[in-house]
C-alpha cells in the first residue's frame, strides 16, 4: 500500500517533490489515511473510495464544514485538497490520543465542550437528516438487491413513529458531525479534537448527543450524563429526543454496512459490523420504555 501512497503524494503540491516520511494511519474503514512529514510540514491525507458517494459523503460539503470547524476551534485546518485524487489534506494534531469506546465514556464533560463549541460555530453547508438517508440506503439496497438484514422492513413503522414524534417539536439546526464514533475524538491533553467530516450538516444537537453514545455502545445513564453536561442542567425531554435519535441513527446505519458489504470492495466484516448496530435497535424497539420515550418526545419542547 505505501509505493501507492508515495505516488498519490506526488500529485498533491503541497507535498510533492519533497523529501517526507509517511506512516500509514489506523482506521479508515472506506479511506486510506496516512500521516506525511516534510521539513515544512505535519499533515494528516485521506484518499478516500471513489465509491463512497453512494453512502450520501458530499466531498465539497466535507471541505467546507472542515474548515467551518477549525474555525470553530475544534477541527485541524485544512490545507489542500486535491479533487481528482480524492485527497483531503488537513494539519496534524500532535502528541493526541485517540479515543476508544472507554475514553468517550471516561471524558463526557470534554466532549460535550467541544461538541457545544462546534454546534455554536459558523454554520455548515447541507442538511443531514438520518432519516432520509435511511430511505436513500434502504432504495439502494432495494434497486441493486441485496441481502437485507431479517425483518428490516418490519420495523419501519416504529422508525415512522420515532419520526413523527421528533418532528412535533423540532430543534434548532447547528452544525453537526453526525458521525461521532469514538476514533473521531482526540485529545492532545490540552482539548478534544473532532475529525473527519463526513457526514457533516445541519442537524438538530440532540442527534450527535444520542449518535456520540450509540456508537460509543454507552448506556442510558451514560446518555443522561452527556446531556447533563453538554446543556448544564437536567433536561429530560432532550435525553429521551437524543435517545431516539440514537436508535434512528443504529436502525440507518445498520444498512451503511450492508451496503458496503454489498459493494464487497474492502476486506472487512461489514455485514457483521451493521448487524450489530441492527440488534441494538431491535432490542431499543422492542424495549417496555420505547413508548414512553416517544410520549416524552412528542409532548413537550427541550429547555
């Protein structure tokens, strides 16, 4: 993978026909990530798959929300991009570790910090809405036939109800990640960084709040905590919005993986990984306080 790594950087003219070390990057399930250091320069490049645009990335909108974030104090800045490549070129954050499913539950307070800093920044450019990315996946996975997940379809009146209950009393849209796994944090021991915009939009806050703690595999408690934090009082009508969310987010996301494992492209477990957020939105459907949270939700507005 390096020899075509080198040869990529040679197109990009912040780098090329420069003397530079390159480490490739853990992570990345859909993109080649490789730290790049030269005599001017520590910078992180992403070559991603041309194919991701069937998973709803627009790459101009990930620019410009990068460097909405930087600006916001909580994304690295942007230095180049190189379209025909696929590149994405941003600044190093050094000496940073970088969250796993433990550091998020350990470090609430910091990232509910850093998440209100970047909804509170300048506003992003589209609209994320995970429902309607649902339908988009769900026609993908309809128009080129593949496998869906057992009783997929079953469920999609219990996703209505969830979205006809968030919609009763909808919040204000910030700008949003959307896509808060706990890899995408990082912590140079001064602040925690966010990265990698993707999936970057206009949301309501309470998505990334119950999105941080579904893809984080963290509990009720934990949802509660985060919400605590991020608002500064107690507000249970946004924990039960953020915890619905949170399971739209596992019921949509199951079929980014089984798209991916569709498309077949990349050595990786992708069924396995969207089964995983499918059961856990199964069991959140069938839960005894699924219907209370809808009944929290639809009548009345946060504080």
């Amino acid at each position: 993978m390096i020899p075509d790594v080198e040869r990529l950087l040679d197109g990009i003219p912040c780098l090329a026909g420069q003397e530079r070390e390159v480490t490739l990057l853990p992570g990345g399930l859909t993109n080649t990530n490789a730290r790049v250091r030269t005599a001017q320069r520590d910078v992180v490049v992403r070559i991603s798959s041309p194919s991701t645009g069937l998973l709803a990335i627009d790459r101009d909108r990930e620019v410009h929300n990068t460097a909405a974030a930087a600006e916001a104090g909580v994304g690295p800045r942007v230095v180049e991009r190189v379209p025909e490549l696929n590149a994405l070129v941003v600044e190093f954050i050094p000496e940073a570790l970088t969250f796993g499913e433990a550091e998020v539950a350990a470090n609430l307070s910091p990232i509910a910090y850093a998440v209100r800093r970047l909804h509170s920044g300048p506003a992003f450019a589209g609209r994320f809405d995970m429902f309607d990315i649902q339908r988009r996946y769900l026609s993908i996975m309809t128009e080129h036939g593949w496998r869906l997940p057992e009783g997929y379809v079953d469920l999609m009146p219990e996703a209505a109800r969830m979205e006809a209950a968030l919609a009763r009393h909808p919040e204000p849209l910030v700008p949003c990640h959307n896509d808060l796994l706990a890899a995408n944090f990082l912590d140079d021991g001064r602040q925690v960084w966010i990265i990698d915009y993707e999936y970057s939009g206009m949301n309501e806050a309470s998505f990334e709040l119950g999105n941080i703690v579904q893809e984080a595999h963290l509990s009720g408690d934990h949802l509660a905590e985060l919400v605590t934090a991020y608002v500064g009082h107690e507000d249970p009508v946004r924990t039960a919005r953020a915890a619905l969310w949170g399971i739209a987010s596992a019921y949509a996301w199951t079929l980014w993986g089984t798209i991916q494992a569709g498309l077949d492209e990349i050595d990786f477990d992708f069924w396995g990984w969207g089964m995983d957020k499918y059961d856990r939105a199964r069991e959140a459907f069938a839960a005894p306080g699924f219907g209370s949270l809808i009944d929290t939700v639809a009548s009345g507005e946060v504080r």
